[in-house]
C-alpha cells in the first residue's frame, strides 16, 4: 500500500495558487476510479488502486505549514513506513513543466516539507513539480500563493496528465518509468511526416522538366527517280 500526499492549501481562495499544484494532481488521479473524498486525518482521503497497488490519496486541509499534522496521521492509521509515502509538490528550483523524483534529502525551505519532515522524517519520496522561481527571494512568497497564469495553462495540463499516466509506475516503485511517461506528455515525439524536403521558405520545388525526345523522320514517299533527281540539284 502507498500513501500518495498532494500539498496545497484549502478553500477556493486558494484553489489556483501555484502552491497548490499538489492538490491538482491528486484531484486529477482521483477521477480514475477512486472513491469518492471523504474527511478523515484533518483533510480528503480516497482509496483506489494503481496497477496491482492499493494507494491511498491524502489532501492534507491543515494549511501548507503543518501538513505533517495529517500525513503523520495516516501513516500511523495505515501502520505504513515513510518509504510508503510519496509527496507531490511545487518546487521553484525546476523549470515550469519539469518533474523529478527524489527519495531523502532536506526541505530546501518547503514549509509543507518542513512539517513533514517534523512529523515522519525525512525518508519519504517526493514528486518535485516545476512551477519555475520568480526571480528573487523577496517575491517567492507572493509568487507561489498567486494563480497560475493563462500562459500556464498548457504546461501545466500536460504535467498533471503526465503524472496521472505514470502514477502506477510511481506506485510499483517505477521511478524512472513515471519520469518517461511526464516527459511524453510534456515533451511528446515529433511525428515523421515521411515527406520530400522542401524548398526555401516551405515551397516545395516543382520537378525539373525532361527535355522532349525529338520526332521519328517522316518516311520518304520520293520515287527512286525523283530521290536521283534532288541528289544532283
């Protein structure tokens, strides 16, 4: 069994907020035949399967700085281990669109990841999701609690469906299969046309045409009297 964790923060107000990204993802794989959201450790849980794996999804609704309040609480009522928890969450230091998996490690000043870290230790997996920095450290704060923006929008679609295709692998400890499957949806293949190369600025050139073969003669209808006359014109 795998407890699979998304962080955000609770309530519409912040339903769109980049910090949010953890709740989306959760959502979006809860609507691949999960049961439906009910209350239990101080957020939404569902349970379902992924593969052969039974996963249970948590949306801790403590607030982002003491989602470990929750997550602690699951775990236990699971009797799971920390290697059977994986966190979704935003991360500043990936470009936009970008996923990593990392087993271990600090926070990097994540306040859910902090709490977590607090609650369970650090020896949990996390499913890095790129929302890309802002630029400053000063504007960090004002950056990840604003809503993702209409150019987003693609990317972000495509992260969220990356991550739903490879959740089983994720959940079968696949690593390396989830991250194949993000970067077909974010990175898809550019499909062979299978056509000629074309000309400058995507004319395509006409054929050269074949020089004509010259006409056969036309036969000689002359008598041989007339054919000796012309000889000694």
């Amino acid at each position: 069994m795998k407890l699979f964790v998304g962080l955000g923060n609770p309530g519409a107000k912040y339903a769109g907020n980049r910090h949010n990204i953890g709740f989306m993802v959760l959502d979006r794989l809860a609507e691949n035949g999960f049961a439906p959201w009910r209350a239990k450790f101080q957020g939404k849980v569902t349970e379902g399967k992924l593969g052969a794996e039974k996963v249970i999804l948590l949306k801790p609704e403590t607030f982002m700085n003491l989602s470990g309040q929750s997550v602690g609480e699951a775990m236990r009522f699971y009797k799971l281990t920390p290697a059977d928890v994986i966190v979704f969450h935003d991360e500043l230091d990936l470009a936009p669109g970008k996923a990593r998996v990392k087993t271990g490690g600090g926070h990097a000043g994540h306040n859910g990841l902090r709490s977590i870290h607090q609650h369970i230790g650090a020896e949990y997996d996390r499913v890095r999701l790129g929302i890309g920095h802002p630029g400053h450290k000063d504007r960090v704060a004002g950056y990840v609690l604003s809503d993702f923006a209409k150019a987003d929008e693609n990317w972000l679609d495509d992260l969220i469906r990356g991550c739903v295709d490879g959740a089983a692998d994720l959940a079968a400890g696949e690593n390396a299969k989830f991250g194949n499957a993000v970067g077909l949806r974010v990175n898809p293949p550019r499909s062979s046309t299978g056509t000629k190369p074309q000309g400058p600025k995507g004319i395509r050139q006409a054929p050269t045409p074949r020089p004509d073969k010259p006409a056969p003669p036309a036969p000689d209808s002359r008598s041989p009297f007339e054919k000796l006359k012309d000889k000694f014109k």
